[in-house]
DNA sequence: GATTAACATGAAATGAATTCATGAACGGGT
DNA sequence: ACCCGTTCATGAATTCATTTCATGTTAATC
C-alpha cells in the first residue's frame, strides 16, 4: 500500500482544472485522452473516491481532489523553482532573450508571456526586437535577435523551429454585407473588396500567402496598426479584413461585426519560435517555449497547440 | 526537455541522506542498490552536474543536490500530510492503535515511534497495553489491542503480519571471561553459566527458544527488568546475558562489557506487527508500520529490514 | 433521432524502471 | 602488500507501468 502519487499526476490535475476537460488537458500535456482518464481512475482507486464529477460543466472536483490540486499549488511551483535554481547552479544563466516579430496580432499574446517569463528568470534580459521584419530568421543569424516568431516552418533553415499553436483565421465582414450569411467565402469573393490588413509586406499576410496569391486574386489593400481600426473600416462597410478567430471573439460576441470561414476547410495560421541551435540548449529557453504554449492554450479562444 | 523529476527521486535523494549511502538507502526504499544507482545517474544526466560525491564518508552532496534535498524537505511532508487529509476525508478515521509488547528492548524504539505517530495522527488513540504478555495473539482476538510486537512468524494465526526487522542477538559476557574472545559461542558455553534475562517465561526468550532449548540446555536463570541491571550483573562476573546488539551498542564501545556471536551463523531475532485483517485496512495502519520501519532503520545500529 | 463531444475501457504496444550479473574502486585488516 | 569485504557503476534482460489504439457509452444539441 505504498503511495503511487507521483508529480505527473499533480500536472495532470492541474491541467484539468485548467483546461476544464480530459481532452483539452491532454493537448496540453502532450498525451492522448484516454491516458489522462487511466491516470485518474488509478489514483481514485488509490484512495476510494472520485476526484472530480465527470458530467458537471465547469468541470468541479470532489473534496479530495481540491485537497490534491491545494498539494499540487504548493509543490508544482516549489519544483519549478528548484529546477531553475538548479540551471543557474550549473551553468550561471546570464544570456539574453530578443524577441522578433513578424506578426502584429502577436503582441497580444506575447506581453502576457513575457510578463510571467520576466519574474521566473530575473537575470535573463528580455526584448523585444522592434519593428516588424521580413526575414526574422536573417536576424537571428546577425545576433541581433535570439528568438524570432514565425509563421512558416522551414526545415531548411539552420535554425530550430519549437511549435507553438495554430488558430483559425477568418474573414471578418459587415453585419448587413451579404457574404456575412455565407457558410463560407473562397478567394474570389476578395476579387472586388478593399482587403483592409496591417502595413505589411504581401507575403507577411497569411491571406494573400495561402489563399489570395495563389489564385491570383490581389484586391485593393487599405492598412492600418490597429485591429480596432481595421474593425471600424469593416463596419462601416470599407472593406473585408482577415484575422485571427481569438482576436476578434470579443467583438463577434457583441455582434460588432460578422465572421466567415475561408475556405470549406477553413484558413489557418500556425506559428513558431525559432531560434538557434546554441539558443535552444538554454535551459530558459525551452521554459519560455513551453510556459508560452501553456498560457496561450488556455488564454486565446478556440486555438490548437502543435 | 521536459521535467523527469518525480517524487519517487526526491523519496531516494532523502532516503541517500538518511541512510548514509546507497546500499542502505535501497533497503530503506525496498529497492536494489542497482535502481538507486541507475536513478540518480539519469537525475544527473538530466541536469548535468553529479548530485553527490560518491568516494567520501560520510556522504556528501554537491550544490544541485542540496537544493533538491530542500525541494524534498519541502515538497514530501507536504505530500503525506495531503494523503492523511484524504484517508480522513474519505472514511472518518477516528480509530485506536492499542499496541501490546512481548519484548523488553522494544520500548526502545517504540516510543520514538509512537511520539512520531501521535502528530500525524492526532484524532488515533494511542496506547500501550501494559504488562507483558505471552500471547499478544490473543489479545487481539479479544480485541483488547489493535497491534502486537511478536517475534515469530505464524501464518496459520488468523492475523496479519507485517515484518518489521532483524537484529543480532549477542552473548554479553564480562570483559576477563574466557569467552570473551572467542569467535563465537555455541549452547554448551551456556550450561554451566547463570543465564541473565528478563523476567519473562522462556519460550519468549530467543536464546532459549532458538538455542538452548532445541539443545537440551536449561541454565540457571536469574532475571531483572533492567537492560543496564543486567549489564552490571555481567560485567560483575555474575553470569552471560543475550541481547539485542543495537540495545549494547553504547556499552560495548565503552568496553563496559564484550559481546560475542552466537552460534557460527550469529543468532538474530525478527519482530513482527501483527493485528486482524480489519485493522490492516486502516490509512494509519500502514503509516505506523511504515513509519516505525523507517525510524528504527535509521537509529538502531546493525539491523536489517525484513 | 441523428449528430457531436466528452469520457471510459480493454487489449496491445510502447517505454521506462528495476533487477540480475558482473566489474571496478576503495578501505581496512592481517 | 595483499586479501577480503563493502560500495558503487554498468550493460543486458526482465518486469512492470504507462500510454495509445480502437471502440463503446452517455449526455447534450439541433
């Protein structure tokens, strides 16, 4: 009758409360569904009892299993901090993380990031390089940038591509145009829009990359920085805009403007950090990696890790 | 690069600690030395950097294996004191562990054991069956005591039992005797001595159940309850003594008196908890066995677990 | 009533931890 | 110095646990 807790489950807990569900939980872990569910039925045999009610959604815990995820608060962390500790013990960590962006929307998920990143490793310096690059990983190999996000992996590259996730891009229309009824819109129904997007470059977009360019449609563009502003231009009927689903759910929620899927199958953006191979060996690195994945995961709406 | 620690590493970092080294720490852990080994060469491999120095004794750990040391301080009792939380919550335990002795010596480690049980166990009564007794067996059927301290292994007895550990028994004979260096004693050597023993019939004696008995030898007896009164009587030349050797350790290094081994193969005694099959279902059950294992591996010098 | 989504479950497959059988290194004793 | 006993390391074999796969069940939704 020994105790077969281990930390893995004390994760698996937590991800299950963070992610409100066995599926979701097991996408952040990396695991399949059906493990998450034997992992849980071992340990409530272990102690008699159910941890948590299957059917209720939100997803609630019984006594015990709060009394375990209450243990996992306590201890996950502490083992955090010790496995940092520890990589600072072997080889003094005192490098630096300059950050590329390719991609406006980024911003949004990447502050959040950084701002749990900053505390857990103080002597780490932080950036991000300004401005928006066309070729982020050139700056990579310049030394002026250590992590770039991209939206295209590229094998060939000498540099190491980490997955983070994939959300769905969708075309976003006035509430009164009459695509917004559509179950889904093509490339051709671009052909006579003002496709209003951010000031960058063509092939930055993944719109005209994936969808546009390849059947040769390229309609007018009208830019701007901010998605409020491309927002209002939708609104009040300038154009068609395409952005990603997590983006605009807010003012989808408020009937603000309309979304349609583009493409049958839907048009996704996938994005990944890249780096160098020397890079990647920093023990911060795969921590901002992985800590990174986990928050978007359970901030953004409707996104998929990879 | 994800986290392979579990708590089963933090378990044998504290067990390496305690038990002074590896061989130790494996019987501590019901382990092989092999598996601590093979553990610990992954843990270092993982962070690159030896968690401990091998050669010198007493043990010593190196920066990185303190710190996990730390994290286990922290994080196990954290862990155990959730486990009791939910036994409590999942069945009342509101119980009693009412412990009978056969044994003088064991009071020696049974009150370390019981003061380190009474406050992870606060709502378990805990008590001693006075006197001693010479069918502890008994006493649980007549659930007079929940537990028992035997010293034989009876599977036809509707009980079970939980083997504890072995000890040497020693013949204590004064410094200036004859026997006392020899390489060992046999049960002739006994015939014409006084036996000094507890006050206890024979069959609770292992040097006349396992010795003198089977031999036909029936010496003189003369009886005290004291441990240190019976060393004085040896060492006064009064007559021979058998006795636990972690339970003389202390006299022997102070050439008080000088013990001798018993037979060529050395007499060694083994204790038991035994208690019925319904008392064995009880979270605090397995706790004190546990416990009392663990806490007598570490402070009684030379014994073995069983 | 069909359809989708979530969880459970048994059997198979994978993978990791442990043991077994050694070998090497060290530290007393004689 | 040389054995002898002890401790730890190591590679291969084994055992054991975890995960996946394939499928079944249930509940909620249109």
């Amino acid at each position: 009758m020994q105790s077969l807790l281990e930390l893995r489950h004390l994760k698996t807990l937590q991800a299950l409360r963070d992610a409100g569900s066995l599926v979701r939980a097991a996408q952040l872990l990396n695991l399949t569904q059906s493990a998450l569910s034997h992992q849980l039925k071992v340990l409530e045999d272990q102690y008699g009892t159910p941890l948590f009610e299957r059917k209720s959604l939100p997803l609630r815990f019984t006594a015990p299993g709060e009394r375990l995820l209450t243990l996992a608060g306590q201890v996950l962390p502490a083992v955090d901090a010790a496995e940092r500790d520890i990589s600072r013990q072997v080889q003094g960590v005192t490098g630096s993380l300059r950050i590329a962006v390719e991609c406006h929307t980024c911003f949004d998920w990447l502050m959040p990031a950084m701002d749990i990143f900053r505390p857990r490793w103080p002597e780490v310096e932080l950036d991000i390089v300004s401005g928006f690059h066309a070729d982020p990983v050139g700056l990579i190999h310049q030394s002026r940038a250590d992590l770039a996000i991209v939206s295209e992996y590229d094998a060939s590259e000498s540099v190491d591509f980490h997955p983070l996730f994939q959300y769905e891009i969708v075309a976003i229309v006035a509430n009164d145009s009459p695509l917004a009824s559509r179950s889904f819109v093509a490339a051709q129904d671009f052909a006579d829009q003002t496709l209003i997007s951010y000031p960058v470059p063509d092939e930055m977009l993944d719109i005209m990359r994936q969808v546009l360019t390849p059947a040769g449609i390229k309609p007018a563009r009208r830019s701007t920085e901010l998605t409020v502003a491309m927002l209002q231009l939708v609104a009040s009927g300038r154009g068609i805009a395409a952005l990603p689903l997590w983006a605009v759910q807010n003012y989808l929620e408020r009937k603000y403007v309309s979304a349609v899927k583009i493409n049958a199958q839907g048009l996704f953006g996938k994005l990944y950090a890249t780096c160098s191979a020397e890079t990647s060996q920093r023990p911060y690195l795969a921590d901002f990696v992985s800590m990174t994945r986990e928050s978007c995961f359970l901030t953004l709406p409707g996104i998929t890790l990879l």
